[in-house]
C-alpha cells in the first residue's frame, strides 16, 4: 500500500521563534539515498530528530512505510541512526554495542547471534567484537555505528553529519563506503550534512535546507547544473556571484548591468526592466581568454580583466581576475595556460545560459 | 622562573602548609590522646586503649552509633534520589522552570542548620502535629544535604552526553530500560559521590537531628551532651574513630579517582 | 498495533519530563524548608505560653528584640565575628586554593580531597579537636603552664576563640569553592594579560580575580551563612562573654520555651544573612564573570 517508505506531510516545528521545519513534505522510496543539505542552523538536523521521533513537530506528519508514526516514541519507530561524534555507549563492548538494538526488540538469542556476525561481516569488524569504543580508532567507531544502525534491518537509516568529525583521507573513503552498503542493502539512507561534496558524491537526491523551508528537492545533478533558488546556486558549488538591475529584456535573453559592465544573462522570472537580479555562474563554467583569442559566438559575455592571482588546486586551478570595473571573478580551469602570468591582461568569457538569474530578495 | 613567580609559589605553599597544620593538628593531637592515659598533659606518653574499651562497653554510644547510621542511609537516600532526578531534569531538557528550580534546589545551602532543625520542628509539631522522630529527622537532614549532593551531580554529569539516551531510544529502549541500560551505568560514580557525602552530613549532623529526635540519641548529639561536661577520654576516642573512618573514606575516594575509576566533578 | 498505540501516550513533552523530574525535589525543599520557614514566620508573630504556642497576633516579639540591648549585642557580636571569618577566610584562601590549582601538578587532587575532608567529620567531633590544642586543659595552656608560663588569655572562652573556631570548621569550604572555580579557569588568558602589558597584580584584579568571582561569591556564601547562625562554637569555645545571636536563639527551644520569640529570632537571623547574600550577589556581572549558562 506504501508507495514511499518516508513520507513527510507538511511537517512544521518552532523553537521559540525559531523556525527549524517550516511545512516540509518529502517523499523518499526504497532504495533511495537521500541527502539533506543546509549550513548550520537549518534544520536539517531537526527534521531528522523528528523522523527519528526525538522531536515531536508542531504540526504535520510523519509516515513510515504508510503508517502514521508522527506521535510515537522513537523506540517505536524502528529505524536506525547514525550519530554525529558516533554515541556509542562507552560502557558496552563492541558486540553489545552493535547487537544493542536487537536485544531491545527482544529478539532471540540465537538471531541475535546470527545477525551480530552478519554485522560484524558486512563492516569488516570481525575481531573486534570485545574491544570498547575508546579502544577503536575513528574510522572503526564510524563502522560500529554503522552496524549498531543496520542490524535491526530498519525501515530507513538516518545519518547525522556521520563523517564530521573524521579526517579529510578517512571521509573520502567512507564517503565510498556508505554508499556501497546503501546500495548492497537498498535501505533508504537520509543523511544530514552541511557537506556539499559528501551530498554529492553519495546521494541519488539532495534536499537542499536553508532557515528551516526546502530551497530545492530534486536529483544531486540537477541541483547542482540547474539550481531553482538564489540560496542553492550560491550554496552548492562555486559560483560568482553578480548583482545588478536589467537594463533590456527581450525573450529569452536579459541585459543585466553589472556595476558598469554590460552582460547578457538568462531571463529572470518574474523581474522586469530597472528590477535587481542576481546572477550566479559556477567557476567552472567561465574561461580564460587573451585579449588576442578571436571572439566565440557561444560565449557571449566576455569581460576584460587582469589575472590577479593563480590558487592552483592539483589538476584545477582558481584563476582570480580583476575586472576592469575593480571586481573579482574566480575562474576554474585546468592548468593548461603556462603562459598566463599575474598582472597579464586577460579576458573572462562565459556562456549566459551557463548561469541562472534570480530577481534579487526584497 | 620570576622572582616574582617564585615568592607567589613560596607564600602559596607557606599558607597551604599552615592551612593543614591548622586543620590536622587537632585531629593528629586528638587521636594521639585517645590513646593516653592522661588526657590533660599525655607527655611522656604512656599509652592505654581503655577510652576505647569504655566507648565500645557504652549501651548509649552503641545505640547512637545505630542512630546515625539509620539517619545517614535514609538522608542519603533521599537526596541522592532527588538530586539524581533534579540534576538529569536540569541538564538534559531545556524548560522556562529550569531556572526556578536550580534556585530552589540550591535554598538549602543559604540557611543555617540550626534554622532548619527549629523551622522544621515547629512545623512538624504545630502544623503537622507529628512528634520529633527518626523519619523527621532523616528528612531535615536530607532537605539540608540536597544541595550538595545536586551540587556533585550537576558537576560530574556536565559532561555526561545525553544524546546517549536519544541513541538507545532510537535503538529501541523504553525510558526505564535506557536509565538502567545506558544512563546508569555511566552515572553510578556521581551517584555514589552523592550519597557519601550526604551521609557522612547527616551521620554527623547536630543541630538538625538535636531538634527533630526528641529523645533519641545520635553519635553527634551524645557527643554534645558529654561535651558539656568537659572533655571525656571516650570523647577523644569517638573523635579519633570518626575521623578515622572520614579520612579513610577520603583515601578511597583519592585513589578512585587517581585510577580514574570515578571523578566526582574533578577535573584534570 | 494496539501496543505502538498506547505507547505513543508515554510521548511526553521535554516541558513535562523536566517538571516529572526537577518537581519531586523541588517540592521536597519546598515542603521541608520553605514551609517551615514561612511558618516560623507566622509563629514569630504569635506568643508562647507554658510551651505552647498561642496564636494571637503582636508585634510583641520583634519589639522585645529590637528594644532589648543584649540581644542587638549578640547580633551585631554574630554579624562582626562572621564578617571578620569570612574575610579573613577570604584572604588566606584565595592564595592557597591558587597554588593548588596551578602548582599543585599531579598532586593537586590529593591537596584539594586533604583540605574539604576535615570538614566532613562534623561540627561536634571538630570542636573536640579543637578544645583538645586551645581548650583551658588542652594542648596550648598545659604545655604553658608545664613550663611555668601563663596560660594565653585570648585562647581562654572569648570571642576571638569562638571566632578562630569557626573559621576551623567552615574555611575548607571557602578554599575549595575557590579551587573549584580556578581548575575551570584558563591560566593561559593571564600570559596573554601579561603579553599586553599588565603586571601581575594588575592582571589579577583585571582577569583572575573577575572570571572566578562566581566561585569566590559561593565560597563567602558557605562561610557567612552558618558563622553567622553558629551556637556550638560560641558555647564551648566563646564562654559566656561570647554569646552569640544563634546560641541564644537556641535557648529559647531548650531550656526556656519561648518559641514565638525564638521565631522571631530566626526569622530576624534569616532575613539578615539573606541581605548579606543579595549585597554579595549584586556585585555578580552573570555576563563579565564568563558564565555561559552552562557548567563547564
């Protein structure tokens, strides 16, 4: 009868006078690995304590696998948890520990048995079972709370920021792995992170959150080639952005003044001549030209500047450009132009459908 | 290092060396006594354990012994349970009352002893109409010992993670089974903190307990009436015995906490 | 499915589980302190007659009080001596809980337990120990008097032994308040004080002194409240010249009966040591003592 197993139905919860899920509904069906995305204080954190049932939301509902789950205590529930810093109880071995949620459902000694060494197989922590967690180095604490969250098989599994606190080598390679156990065990993950390269490289979906209301729910290439909102284009990647007041509208193409210099972008909706836009373009999408390279009919806007600065980041590279008008523009590009020094004149040139363009809030 | 760091280090441990001779001095001196035969001038020593014999052979010390036990479990049951309840309410939910109710828990530490054993022993006796008895007098010194065993509490479980809780509920434990699982297991040290000092309050407490047990004797009020009379040689012994079993207790504590074992709010 | 369902009542609020836990003790001091306090309050207006309390309403008591000179004598003698304790205990304890929380080093542990565990042996015992050195037989004028000297008079049942007394018993509070409040405290803002310019002394008044001042207010608390309601010290190390408001006080629950008046008296004890306490509160910044609103 359940198309989903999570749905949220306009789920609203208020601190005080903060709003930390202000009227979300999400749908998230088997299989599905679905990030939340958001800075701190967005309330990605919230709603998840809240489909874990250690929030109880203002308003709305919360539905596992169809059944209404909105009042009922977390221990009813039946999902799993990871934990941000881990949590696991520093009293209990790493066997008691995983097989903790399993002796809570009652389960019998032998299943338990069973289901332990499953655990125990699957995330590669066979011979560490007597150990306590103070005993175990951060990546091994990691895949402990990961069988603690899957041994019960649980309708979903909600991560919270797992990898945070982990060190930069050891979050690439679980980045890797999470996702090979969401998909050998097709339990939806929802996983909480204010990471948008854990969001992108783990996740079918990402919920982009900003001040408690979803800026944008679609597939993670989606958000990230065609993002709907100004938050989520300056949010997820690395955008310049550029601010001005349209100057002509004709069709699908707009003629934005930005501080002086004259370029074409996408039309806005809902913004008119004389009204301020924002326009975001990612730094991957402009290039560098010399002032010498013959004109490309494709990338109509093109600005002249000098090359300020180089950040060389091992295959890429941020070219920082001054413009003419005392602006900075970020330009990342593969470190193929050798020739190009700081103080060299150059030219940035883009694509206007590269970028999207927002009539600016207020 | 500084001259002037050197003379801050010098007068530093000049005082705290005068602060125990201070404190120590009368302890070492009274369990020296305890063991002479001439109390007033022990010098040259000559040394006898009749105080003790004559101590242990007193039908009423005895009774006061049991006594005071008797008050120090209830009291310290009482406030280790309220204080346990009252610090894990104030640390772990967040509540417009939190305030208010760290205030009142923390009133007993602002009036007297002596304020609490009258108040109380007015109050039971005319509004209340019940007599001064064992129970009255446990709940005066456990109302006087709440502070400090929240105190305790609230200074060893700062660093308790409650999230911990919200990790077992999440797996599946009811309220009680998380406590017992989970937060117990973890707690028990300030708990057993908690309830050492309150017992050691009330089981030496005076002026509480001398107005809410009518007759009944304790260690500390058979002391007071013998005290009146002068120093005893069974007096001496008493001391010599309580301090003894105080410090004792206080090494245990030190060398759990040395080993880690426990820290009642200590902090490396 | 009926059991889920009958769980989901046990869903309480965070508001209802702090209240279902703080209120058990919050109601306990309330019923057996604030209570009795206030109905000492009530009796401190009544009278007593032959034991009993007779509830008819006068100011009676309180003009007795205040009209009477020795009893004003023996408040203002109790509020001196437990002035003078907590400042004089002030003053020795701050160096010394300092050496121990910065110089103690691994032993730090064993010198703070050395300091609070006298105190735990109880205010009778204590005395006994300390008539054992400074009483008339004890360990100071025999051993005078072995070598034909005079005995020290001020030692001898006055005011200024009740007072060294008191400080016996409640100093190892104000030394471990303080001690407390310095091991959360983060010596290194005195070098960066220092980095800037600020001699030692300076940076003690400017940043020690101010972020423990929480702690020392706690400290002075623990003192002042029982020196000022002390009666034991008083009567067995004062002599009769050293009477104090709280040994008088509790005459009248002993040998004279006199319950309305000693209400009265307590009340008056109360309401003057709270004073204090609201005098020594107000000189608390919250925000410039580096309170978070949180422990550690």
């Amino acid at each position: 009868m359940a198309d989903f197993v999570l749905e949220l139905d306009r789920v609203t919860k208020r601190f005080g006078d903060v709003t930390a899920a202000d009227d979300l509904s999400l749908q998230v069906a088997q299989g599905e690995f679905c990030a939340l995305l958001g800075p701190s204080g967005s309330g990605k954190t919230t709603l998840l304590r809240i489909i874990a049932g250690l929030e109880l939301p203002d308003s709305g509902r919360v539905l596992i696998n169809g059944q209404d789950v909105t009042r009922l205590p977390p221990y009813a529930r039946k999902v799993g948890m990871v934990f941000q810093n881990f949590l696991l109880f520093p009293h209990k071995t790493v066997a008691e520990n995983v097989v903790f949620p399993l002796r809570m459902q009652g389960a019998p000694r032998e299943r338990q048995k069973e289901r332990l060494a499953w655990a125990l197989k699957l995330l590669r922590l066979e011979g560490l079972e007597d150990r306590y967690p103070n005993q175990l180095s951060g990546g091994q604490q990691q895949r402990v709370a990961l069988a603690r969250g899957l041994i019960a098989r649980p309708a979903l599994l909600l991560l919270d920021e797992p990898l945070a606190n982990l060190d930069r080598e050891l979050r690439k390679e679980m980045e890797v792995e999470v996702r090979r156990y969401q998909v050998e065990l097709t339990t939806p993950f929802i996983y909480v992170t204010h990471n948008q390269e854990e969001a992108l490289t783990m996740s079918d979906r990402i919920a982009v959150m900003a001040k408690g209301r979803f800026e944008q729910v679609a597939p993670k290439l989606e958000v990230y080639t065609h993002p709907t909102s100004p938050f989520v284009a300056g949010f997820v990647g690395h955008s310049n952005k550029m601010s001005g007041r349209l100057t002509a509208l004709d069709g699908s193409r707009a003629r934005l003044d930005w501080q002086g210099v004259e370029i074409a972008v996408p039309s806005p909706a809902r913004a008119g001549v004389g009204d301020r836009v924002d326009y975001f373009v990612k730094c991957e999408h402009m290039v560098l030209r010399s002032p010498n390279d013959p004109p490309e009919p494709e990338l109509a806007n093109r600005v002249p500047g000098v090359l300020r600065d180089v950040i060389f980041k091992g295959p890429n590279a941020d070219y920082l450009a001054r413009l003419d008008n005392g602006v900075e523009l970020t330009v990342t590009d593969a470190v193929t132009m050798p020739s190009i020094r700081r103080d060299d004149p150059v030219h940035v040139a883009w694509a206007p459908e590269a970028g999207q363009c927002f009539a600016a809030a207020g | 290092m500084k001259a002037g760091e050197l003379l801050a280090r010098l007068i530093g441990g000049t005082l705290l060396l005068s602060l125990y001779l201070f404190l120590y001095a009368p302890i070492a001196y009274v369990i020296y006594v305890s063991f002479q035969k001439d109390l007033n001038w022990p010098f040259p020593p000559s040394w006898t354990l009749a105080h003790y014999a004559a101590l242990g052979a007193d039908q009423t010390y005895r009774e006061g012994l049991w006594n005071s036990i008797l008050l120090g479990l209830g009291s310290a049951v009482i406030c280790t349970a309220v204080a346990t309840m009252g610090s894990i309410a104030v640390l772990k939910y967040r509540s417009r009352w939190r305030a208010l109710m760290v205030v009142i828990f923390l009133c007993p530490l602002f009036v007297a002893d002596l304020l609490v054993g009258i108040s109380n022993l007015l109050f039971n006796r005319q509004v209340l109409n019940l007599p001064g008895n064992m129970g009255s007098a446990m709940i005066g010194n456990a109302v006087h010992c709440t502070s400090f065993a929240f105190l305790i509490m609230l200074a060893q479980l700062s660093r308790y993670d409650w999230r911990l809780d919200d990790a077992a509920m999440v797996f599946g434990a009811r309220p009680l089974r998380c406590f017992l699982e989970v937060t117990l297991p973890l707690i028990w040290p300030a708990m057993l903190g908690a309830f050492l000092v309150s017992f050691i309050l009330a089981f030496n407490n005076l002026e509480i307990s001398f107005y809410n047990l009518g007759a009944i004797p304790t260690l500390p009020t058979i002391a007071w009436g013998s005290l009146r009379f002068g120093l005893g040689g069974e007096l001496f012994a008493l001391a010599a015995l309580v301090n003894g079993v105080v410090l004792g207790a206080f090494a245990v504590m030190y060398l759990l906490m040395r080993y880690r074992v426990v820290s009642f709010g200590h902090r490396e | 499915m009926a059991t889920e369902i009958a769980s989901a009542r046990g869903q309480l609020s965070p508001e209802a589980r702090f209240l279902l836990l703080a209120l058990p003790g919050a109601l306990f001091v309330v019923t057996f302190l604030i209570l009795p306090m206030l109905s000492i309050l009530v009796f401190s207006f009544w009278r007593t007659e032959s034991y009993n309390l007779i509830p008819e309403w006068s100011l009676d008591n309180y003009v007795v009080l205040f009209t009477t000179p020795t009893y004003m004598t023996f408040l203002l003698r109790s509020l001196l001596t437990a002035v003078a304790v907590s400042m004089v205990a002030l003053i020795y304890s701050w160096p010394v809980a300092y050496f121990m929380a910065k110089y103690g080093g691994r032993y730090r542990l064993l010198l703070s337990l050395a300091v609070a565990a006298p105190f735990f042996t109880g205010v009778i015992l204590r005395i006994t120990g300390i008539q054992g050195i400074m009483g008339p037989v004890g360990l100071i004028n025999m051993g005078l008097m072995n070598f034909g000297l005079p005995p020290i008079s001020f030692l001898m049942y006055t005011p200024t032994a009740a007072a060294i007394g008191i400080a016996y018993l409640f100093i190892p509070f104000m030394v471990t308040a303080i001690y407390l409040s310095l091991l959360n405290f983060d010596f290194e803002l005195l070098e960066v004080a220092k980095i800037n310019g600020a001699k030692a002394w300076r940076a003690f008044f400017e940043v020690t002194l101010p972020l423990n001042w929480i702690g020392t207010i706690i400290g002075l608390v623990l003192v002042f409240v029982p020196a000022l309601g002390d009666s034991i010290t008083a009567r067995f190390l004062g002599g009769p010249n050293a009477a104090s408001f709280g040994q008088v006080l509790s005459l009248q629950f002993g040998e004279t009966g006199t319950w309305a008046l000693g209400s009265a008296m307590g009340v008056v004890l109360f309401l003057v040591s709270s004073f204090v306490i609201f005098l020594m509160w107000r000189s608390v910044n919250l925000r410039r003592s580096g309170f978070t609103g949180r422990e550690g």
